[in-house]
C-alpha cells in the first residue's frame, strides 16, 4: 500500500481522457422543484453547442437530451445552473409509459360506452316492442355487444385460457364463462326470434368487472421498483486508467478488480475499491447516513455510488459487478419487495375455492332444472344466471374501490400512496422508526445574516455554488436572491472545503479550527452547521407515543447528535452510526419478533430497510430510490397530518371488511334465488351490478374518517 501512495504522488501532471459519446442522456436531478425549474434547465442547456433538444420531466425530476458531449461537461453545465445532476441509463430505468392500464382504461370505455347504447335498445323492448321490431332491436344489440365483448373480455379471457391450458382454475375461468354463456345466449335468442336476449347482461358484467381490475391497477401501478432506481444510480461507464495513465471510457461490464480508475469531480464511483491518491473527499451518505462529507487518505475503501466532492482521484477496483455496495443494496431491496408483494388480500385467498364451487353450483342448477322441467333453453337460463349472479363484481371491488377512495383523500392532504396495500399494512403498525437527517430535521446553516455582511455573503455563495456539497447546498439556499462575488481560480481542497480569489485576495469556504468558516484574506468568521426541526415532527412524535405507537430513531449520524435530538423529541429508543445492512436488518429482526413498524426515511442508505418494513413513509426531498421503496411519499414539508394518514388507513381496513360483508350477504341472498329460477339473466344482471354499486357508495364513506 505504501508504494501505491507513493505513486500516486507521482502521477503524471497532465491525463489525456478519451473522448467520450453520449447520443442520448437521461440524467436525474433531484434538486428540481417548480416549474420554473424547467424553463431554467431547458434554456440553459439549449444555450450549450452540441446539445440538442433538452427536455425536462419536473414529475419524474429527469432530463433528457441528444448530444455527443462528456456527460460530465453536461452535468458540469447543470452544475452551473444550481442543480446536481448524475446520470441514469435509459435502459435500466426503462420507459415510464403504463401500457397495461391505457389498454385496460380502452376496454372499460368501450364496455361502458356498448351497454349504455345496448340498454337504450333494451328499454324499448321491456316497454312493449314485440314482433319484427323487437327482433331488429335484438339484432342491432347483437351487433354492438358480441365485438365488444370480444374485445373488452380480453383480460378475462386470456386469463382464463392460461389457467386452463395449465389444467387448473381461477376466479377468471366463471367469470369467462358467464361472459360467453350470456352473449352465446342471447344470440341464440335473436336468431330464432326469441323474446328475451341478455347482451346487456353480458356488457354490465364485463363493465364492472373492468371496474375492479382497473381500479385494482392503477393503486399498484405507481410502485416502481426501488431496486431498480439503485441500477440506475449506478454508473454505467468507467474512465480506466492504462499503464501510461491515459484514461479510456470503459463499460463497468469490462471493469476488473485490480484495475486503475479515475473519478471525476462530481462523478459517482463506479465500484468498490481502495485509494489510490494523496486525499479524497465524498459523499457517502446513501451508504451511513451522514451528513458530513467523507474525507478520506490514500489506501481507504471507497463504495460504488459514492460522489466525489472534491478533486479528481484514483481508485483501485476491488469489488466489480454483483459484488458492490451498489448491487448488494439492491438484492436487500428485492428480497425485502418480493416478501412483501405475498401480502394478499381476502378476495385472492378465495380463488381456490370460489372457482370450483361456481362451477359446480350452475351445473347443479342446470341439471336439477333439466330433470324438473325438461326444458333446455330454461335450464341454460338458470346456470347462467347463476353464474352471473355469483360473480364476484362486489368481491373484486371491495379493496380497490376503498383504496382508490382513500389515495385520493390523502393526496388532499400531500400523500402519495404507491401501493394498493399500504394502507392496509399501515392500519397494522404498533410503532414508528425515523430516520434523523431529512427526515425529521433539515440540515442547514444558522445564522448566516446575522454573522455575515453584504460582501461576506456574496463570497460564500461564490464559493458554496460551486460545490456538490450538503452543507453548501444550504448555503445557497440561505442565501438566496444574492448576487455572487466575482471569485476566480476555484477549486476544492479535499478534506477541507473550497478556495478562490477575489482580486489579489485568497477566500476560503470550508473547515477553521472552530468548525466550519468563510475565511477572506486570513480574516476567519465561523458559520454555525446546524439543523432544524421539520415542521410538525414534535407533534408528530408526541401523537405517535399518546396512541401507543412506539416511536424510535434509528440514523447513520454521529452519536452525539442522534442523542441529542432523541432527548429534544422525547424518544427513548435511539441508534445511532448504523450503515444501511444493519439497519435492514434492525427492521427484519425487529419484524420476526412480531413488531409492525412504520419506517420514516429519505436515504439510499434507509431503501433497504424501507422494503422491509411493514409499511414505509419517505418525504418528497427523500432520494429516487427511497421514495420508490417507500409505500407512501409525503408531499409536503411538515409532519403534522401523520395522524390524518392513520385515521384514513384504519377507517379503509374496516370499509374494506364491511364491503366483504356485503359482497357476502348479496350472495347468501341473490344465489338462492337463482337456483330456484326466479332471476333471469338479466335480473342477474342487474342484481350484481346493485351490490358493486352499493360497494362503491360504501368505498366513498373513507373521505371522511372520524
């Protein structure tokens, strides 16, 4: 190791990077809060030569461009703008597109749009058209509903085939078979003259049925996988240093342990490895939680991910692919998602049975009727009755309609619930673990105003707005509408800070002996790190431990500070200096013995543990891959409507049991009276679609939870 430090001094003064090609970049900036953000960004990179068409998604907080540029003089660029950016690749993130839900929405509008059309016909034939214009209307109906039945019975009817064709049954396989028996029937009806047809029966049936499965969608469909937002933190490209130190863009593919690399300044190490320069300074609070920048010496381990703050260094693989800090960040999320994806509801539980007692009910109807009457077409009649009248419209609503309910409640209310679950599981929770840092206190700078003068400001946001750094990032912010000075010959100190000159002046922003200080020409005036509450966070946590919710802060931060916000909020359960392995675990070993946790971060380093939780909260300002673990992102600043948020999760768990109660009663009543044939088709019909209705006005009573 010492003839590596050694070497690293001696590195050659000046190393030639290999050109690098971007055709197309997706780069993710966090920072972006407003819309004009967009205006900023897109105008500032338009302004660039080699850029063409830049373009800003503000909801995803990601920009896409076509250049041939380095991406580190892209991010440089956006750097200059105000705003970190690091680049994701277009192929892990993969497109945001819902296709299934825009195909499942087609077939709902066609359904809908075909029975309304079919029940016009339909009226005039229950209001006494008989003869030559009863059969057009039957026609004109068959016209309509057997191509829309077709096309919007799809999702059923592959559903049902692949469950066939494997020689097993699912809730699908009735509901297929209702669909066909009714639309069957009812041309049947209309070719030979018959004075009933059920088209509408057929189009009510798969409309509300269309219902459920989208509303059953769209609560899951926003859960994206945090796994693999962490891929696509992960660098893609790698500048690998040869025997004469010339850097050559390689893929990580490629990548080895043993070889040489350089990272840039503000670019994210590639893989795991030893230092191989004088002095380093990173970010590595996805990995501990810590707010402080990480200053490192030559021989330290780096993780893959890490940012590099200050100058350019050199690193010496020792972990490549499936064995970084990245990866294996991701195999904990993935376990900790599927786990939690075997959470199943009531309806799901019930396929195995329902499906075969379905059958067996309307072959029964159809044989008992058939030895009573002898009539075919009568028998028929009643078995698909039957299986209009069982289908499980009210079942298949009960939690989507309550969860769909309830989302859009609390998104009044700044949640975003991601999962059609959640709620669920956050009914269940017996405490709370907080993350520190972002999450129950914004890190920042105090005093700047008051400690600072006009031309002391405008120094230290020069110096701050050229640096990655946290703690200059809330220096910009607090300093804000203030114009920079004109400092040149900027760069960072690893270890240490930033420095430039003003005039013939030396300026300093970084660590003094008392702390962090803006030094100007040797004249020192310390700045005080501090941080503050989030807004509500107290009230929050004494809410929490008045219902019995058991709250405990678990961080990656220094001890003394985790302590000493504990005492402030009162909480007695308190673990500081915890990477993000044994906080994942802290939270599994934590669920084994029987606890249900509601886990509150906004750190890769919290990702992990927040797939694992029972439930998890992430606040907006929370890093991509943290608010795609987490089940619920909080969209605004303070913490105060927690308590709203567990008042509608408690009242959705019990509507949700109230319209499994329903959907149960409607079948002890409606079934009987399908077998003993006083409900045709039609009344069927009609019946199931009363009970999803009356499901549907029961899911609305969440918006106001009491």
């Amino acid at each position: 190791m010492t003839s590596a430090c050694a070497a690293c001094n001696a590195a050659p003064a000046a190393i030639r990077l290999a050109e690098a090609v971007e055709p197309n970049m997706t780069l993710s900036v966090p920072g972006m809060s407003c819309a004009a953000c967009i205006g900023k960004i897109e105008r500032g990179l338009d302004s660039v030569p080699g850029i063409a068409a830049p373009r800003v998604n503000l909801t995803l907080k990601r920009v896409s461009l076509n250049t041939e540029l380095p991406v580190e003089d892209v991010t440089a660029r956006i750097a200059e703008l105000g705003y970190e950016a690091f680049p994701l690749d277009a192929a892990i993130v993969g497109q945001d597109a819902d296709p299934a839900g825009r195909d499942l929405a087609l077939r709902l509008g066609v359904a809908g749009f075909a029975m309304m059309n079919v029940m016009l016909l339909s009226v005039a034939v229950w209001s006494g058209a008989a003869d030559a214009t009863r059969d057009l209307f039957h026609l004109i109906s068959a016209a309509i509903a057997v191509p829309v039945v077709g096309f919007s019975g799809q999702p059923f009817f592959r559903s049902a085939w692949s469950a066939l064709k494997v020689r097993r049954l699912n809730m699908d396989v009735p509901i297929s078979l209702a669909i066909l028996l009714a639309t069957g029937m009812s041309v049947f009806e209309s070719l030979n003259g018959g004075s009933h047809a059920y088209f509408d029966a057929g189009l009510s049936l798969t409309f509300f049925l269309l219902i459920g499965r989208y509303l059953d969608h769209r609560t899951r469909a926003s859960a994206r996988s945090a796994a693999r937002e962490l891929a696509a933190l992960e660098v893609q490209t790698a500048e690998r240093l040869d025997g004469q130190g010339r850097a050559h863009r390689t893929p990580i593919s490629d990548l080895a342990e043993g070889d040489l690399i350089l990272v840039p300044t503000g670019g994210r190490t590639p893989v795991d490895g030893a230092l191989e320069s004088a002095a380093a300074l990173t970010d590595r609070s996805f990995l501990t939680g810590e707010s402080d920048p990480a200053s490192l010496a030559c021989g330290d381990p780096v993780s893959a991910g890490e940012i590099n703050l200050g100058a350019p260094f050199r690193l010496r693989a020792t972990s490549v692919g499936e064995d970084t800090t990245l990866r294996r960040m991701a195999r904990l999320v993935e376990g900790a998602e599927a786990a939690k994806t075997r959470y199943t509801g009531l309806a799901d539980r019930a396929a195995q049975i329902y499906a075969p007692a379905v059958h067996l009910l309307a072959l029964a109807a159809f044989a008992g009727w058939l030895i009573i009457s002898g009539d075919v077409r009568f028998s028929l009649n009643v078995a698909i009755a039957v299986l209009i009248i069982t289908c499980p419209c009210a079942l298949g609503l009960a939690v989507p309609a309550v969860a769909t309910a309830a989302i859009g409640k609390l998104y009044e209310h700044g949640f975003l619930v991601k999962s059609g679950t959640a709620l669920e599981r956050l009914a269940e929770v017996d405490g709370v673990l907080f993350d520190k840092t972002g999450t129950l206190t914004v890190p920042g700078v105090a005093g700047l105003t008051d400690v600072l003068d006009a031309k002391q400001k405008s120094v230290a946001l020069a110096l701050a707005q050229s640096s990655s750094h946290p703690v200059s990032r809330a220096i910009r912010d607090g300093l804000s509408g203030i114009a920079p000075a004109p400092v040149t010959d900027i760069r960072d100190v690893p270890g240490r800070g930033v420095e430039g000159r003003l005039g013939g002046v030396q300026v300093f922003l970084g660590r003094g002996q008392d702390g962090l200080t803006l030094t100007i020409g040797g004249n020192e005036h310390p700045l005080r790190q501090d941080e503050t509450l989030r807004p509500g966070a107290a009230e929050a946590v004494a809410m929490l431990e008045k219902s019995g919710l058991h709250p405990a802060l678990v961080s990656g931060d220094a001890e003394s500070r985790v302590r000493a916000l504990a005492k402030k909020l009162d909480i007695s359960d308190a673990t500081a200096e915890i990477g993000p392995d044994a906080k994942h675990e802290l939270v599994t070993n934590r669920s084994a013995d029987g606890s249900r946790f509601l886990m509150v971060g906004d750190g890769l380093n919290d990702t992990a543990a927040l797939a694992a939780a029972h439930a998890s909260l992430a606040p907006s300002s929370a890093m991509d891959a943290s608010r795609n673990a987490a089940d619920i992102v909080l969209l605004r600043e303070g913490l105060s409507d927690l308590p709203l948020l567990l008042a509608i999760a408690r009242k959705s768990t019990r509507l949700s049991r109230q319209n499994f109660a329903i959907a149960a009663v409607y079948n002890l009543i409606a079934v009987p009276i399908a077998l003993l044939g006083f409900a045709t088709p039609l009344i069927a019909a009609l019946a199931m679609s009363a009970s999803s209705v009356t499901v549907l006005l029961n899911a609305l009573r969440v918006r106001r939870p009491s």
